[in-house]
C-alpha cells in the first residue's frame, strides 16, 4: 500500500480512528495521573515489592530450619548450609526426614529456581484477574528491549500459601526430630 494514496472515505475512516485512539490515550492519561490511578500504581509497586522480599524469606526460613536439624543432631551448620543439601543428597543425614514432607522436594526445587531469578535481577509484572493478582516474570533484554514470559503461570496467593503450608510442614518436622532425639 506504501505509495499509494488514500481515497477520501478512507482517509476519513483514518481520522477518525485516530481521533478514537487519541481520546483513548488521554483517557488513559487522565487516568494514570488522577489520585485513584496514583494509589493503584503504588500498591503495584508495594504488592511486587512484598513478593520479591518474600522469595528471600522463605528461601531463608528453610535453610535455617535446616540449620536447627544439623544442630540439633550435633553437625557443623555453617554459612553455606542449605536444605538443598538434604534434598538433593540421599546419604544426607536429613533427606529421609524433608523427602518426607508431601510435596517438598518438588516444591522447593521449583520455589528456589523462582528465587534464583530474583536474585539474577528479574522484574515482575502483575498479573490479574485483580481478584487473584500474581506476578509474572519481566526480563530486560542486552538492547533494552521488554521480555514479558508468559510461558510459566503468575506467581499467586495460593502459591504464597502453598510456601507457608511447606515451611510449616518442614518445622513440624524439625520440632519432631527435637521430641525424637532431645538433648542429653
């Protein structure tokens, strides 16, 4: 079509789209700069925030529920103790013991790629329905440019809940292995 000019009903139709887009993107401008789409875009930023500081916490719960069984069982727990150690290592003294936590393993391996991007830098965007907002990984591109993976589900509230219910199961367990083996 390049070269070739518009006859005057479909330059007309043009205006006019243009003019709907236009009022469209003040609108939308409007919007954005209007208290209620201030208050929206802090929460955003508040709610990615709280997901982000989320990730380490309960990455680091469960490495120091893991300290507190290596203690507990009289074993150097040093700096670099992680439960990873447990999962990924059947001679482990505690693989029996976090293997037996329905679930675990999967999730904490899968939980810990999911935090491994976060401390690489990884952005998030939000997700909706506004009812069961998530969040969905943002990469930044060498040349600037925005890569929004929509190959993986959002990040939700149930999943949140899911890490509570596992960090749970896995203190349960480290207070058992302290009523089994109590301190002489």
């Amino acid at each position: 079509m390049a070269g070739r000019a518009l006859s005057g009903e479909q330059a007309a139709r043009l205006a006019v789209r243009l003019a709907e887009a236009e009022k469209f993107f003040e609108r939308s401008r409007r919007r954005e700069s209007s208290r209620a789409g201030t208050w929206e875009q802090d929460a955003g930023r508040q709610l990615t925030a709280a997901y982000k500081a989320y990730f380490f916490f309960i990455r680091a719960l469960q490495d120091a529920c893991y300290k507190q069984l290596l203690t507990l069982a009289k074993q150097p727990a040093g700096d670099q103790s992680s439960v990873m150690d447990a999962v990924n290592n059947s001679k482990n003294l505690f693989h029996a013991t976090v293997a037996g936590i329905l679930g675990y393993t999967d999730w904490i391996a899968d939980f810990r790629e999911k935090r491994n991007a976060v401390k690489r830098g990884a952005n998030f965007s939000l997700w909706g329905p506004q009812w069961d907002v998530g969040i969905g990984y943002v990469k930044t591109t060498a040349e600037g440019g925005i890569v929004v993976d929509v190959s993986q589900q959002a990040f939700r509230i149930g999943d949140l809940i899911q890490a509570f219910r596992q960090s749970k199961a896995l203190m349960e367990a480290v207070e058992g292995y302290a009523k089994e083996n109590p301190a002489p």
